[in-house]
C-alpha cells in the first residue's frame, strides 16, 4: 500500500513515499500483465452520460477548458502502470480517471508524475491526483481526499489451497513476497513471532518482482504469495485460473482521490464518483483489473483514517 512510513516535517517531504510494490517487471505470461497485454476497461466509456448535476458544480475554469489534470504514478500494476508500449498509462485509476471525466463532461488528461510530486502540485500542476494515495492524518492536514477503494495485504495460493493455507496461523509456511515490500518485513516479523512461540519458522522467498513470486507460488516452490491486496487481486486474474486469494485482506485501509482543500472540485468529483458506484460503473472498471473486492460504495470526503 502506498502508506506514509513516517511524518516529516514538512509538507512537501512528508509525501516523498513510495509505493509497496512495481509489479510490472518483465516476468512470464502466466503473471506479467505486459506480456500477457494487459487487461482492457469491460465498458465503453461512450455509453457513459454526463452527470449534470455533478457537472454543475465543477469550477469554471475546468469546466471551460473541458481537461481534468491528474497526476499518477504509472509503475503500480494494477492501478496505474504503463501498456506493452512503455507509454501509454493503462490500469483501473486510469480508467476511473476516464470515467470520472466523462461523467463531467470533460476529457482526463493522465499526466505520469513522481509519486512524491503530485500532493505538491495539486492545484497548480495538477487538478486531482488519482494514484492509489492511502488516506492518512498527515496527508488531510493539506489536500482533500475522497475514498473509492480499500487496500491491504492478501495472500493468493495454487487453486484449491492444497498447503492448507490458514491466514490467522503460517507459521511453518513458505511465503513468496517482492523484495522491499513491507510485506517482506511483515512476512520475517510473523516468522519471529512463530520461532518465539515454539513453532516452525516462515520460510520467506523475496523476489525481483511481485510477478516472479507469483510466478513461483503457481510452480509450487512457495505456498504462498503475500502482496498489496489489489496486486495479489491482479496476479489471481492473470493466472489463468491457477490461483486464487485466500481470507480477507489483512490492515485494510481506503484510498482517496486527492483535490485542493475546500475546492468546488473535490465537491463535483465527490459526486461524479457517488453516480459511478451507484450505478455499477466503478465495480466493472475494478472486476477487469481483479480488484473488485477493494470497491467502496460510498465516496465520502475526507474520512476519519
């Protein structure tokens, strides 16, 4: 998840964060989304109708220049990552983008930015930052955020769990994690945790990539892959039916569009975004990525975190 790993001082460093995993490395077909070309939005973004009352209450400027800016980190499959081609921005924050801009009677213009520069440049650079950005105290203090998905850790296994996988006890298993991912620490803290009750270690196998860990879990060499939810999600749907998540997500927590604090802006997408769950628009974007199940039903502005 693309959490804060501490408070900084300053606004502009207190969101220098990177995201827990880039899960788009080369890696075979049966888990890389490139090569496998990548899922395509199920929906046609012509059948969707302008929401005039959400349009209504976009602010002028916008609304005059037909744009809405939005600034996305593109090395984050599923959410937002770049196609086969390296240039064009594909993934479920890239079609919401698009949407949501229909919706407005406007056109999304993606524009693949720095992670840790798009809360600075909301406002001037950027009209709304869409990029899997949890939402925390720190990040309230400066920008509005509107919740859409919940993110947290999964663990996808072969099909028909044969290792008998049991979220609430692994001690004793073989977890597959990408390396520097906070479920690398995660995954070697429970096994501490096993050795200091008495039981059988967690033997973690730390992988170039998430698609590499997943790769290994379908050819048996780990029984398990722990992940970001939507990035297990993805790696189940890619698999060709060789793997499936196993018990809930574990330290779920909501993501949020970003917008200027106070803006007319963050009221129109508000309600732009509300049109798009209610009328199923959101779960069809999320259900071509894998992540259906991180769908919110309720685009509520600055929730308590």
């Amino acid at each position: 998840m693309r959490k804060p790993a501490l408070v900084a001082a300053l606004a502009t460093t207190a969101f220098a964060l990177t995201a827990c995993t880039t899960a788009s490395q080369d890696v075979e077909a049966s888990a890389d989304p490139s090569a496998s070309g990548a899922a395509e939005a199920s929906f046609d973004l012509s059948t969707i109708e302008v929401n005039e009352d959400a349009a209504a209450l976009l602010p002028a400027d916008i609304a005059e220049s037909g744009v809405l800016r939005v600034g996305m980190e593109t090395t984050y499959a599923p959410a937002e990552f770049l196609d086969a081609d390296g240039q064009t921005p594909i993934g479920y924050d890239v079609d919401l983008s698009q949407a949501l801009a229909a919706s407005l009677g406007l056109e999304a213009e993606v524009q693949t930015a720095a992670f840790d520069s798009i809360i600075p440049g909301i406002g001037s650079k950027y009209d709304a930052g869409i990029s899997s950005f949890t939402i925390t105290p720190e990040r309230l203090e400066v920008v509005d955020m509107t919740q859409y998905f919940t993110a947290g850790s999964s663990l996808a296994v072969q099909t028909g769990n044969p290792s008998g996988i049991d979220v609430a006890d692994l001690c004793g298993t073989t977890i597959a994690v990408q390396t520097g991912t906070i479920q690398e620490s995660e995954a070697a803290d429970m096994s501490a945790t096993c050795e200091a009750d008495g039981a059988d270690a967690i033997e973690v196998l730390s992988y170039d990539s998430n698609a590499d860990a997943a790769t290994n879990v379908v050819g048996g060499k780990a029984d398990a892959l722990f992940a970001d939810s939507p990035v297990a999600g993805y790696a189940v749907s890619q698999a060709d039916g060789q793997l499936e998540l196993v018990g809930d997500a574990l330290d779920a927590a909501p993501q949020g569009i970003v917008t200027a604090q106070g803006s007319d802006l963050t009221v129109a997408l508000a309600a732009a975004l509300q049109g798009l769950m209610d009328d199923g628009t959101l779960e069809q974007i999320l259900a071509a990525w894998g992540t259906e199940s991180g769908g919110l039903t309720e685009a509520e502005v600055n929730p308590a975190s």
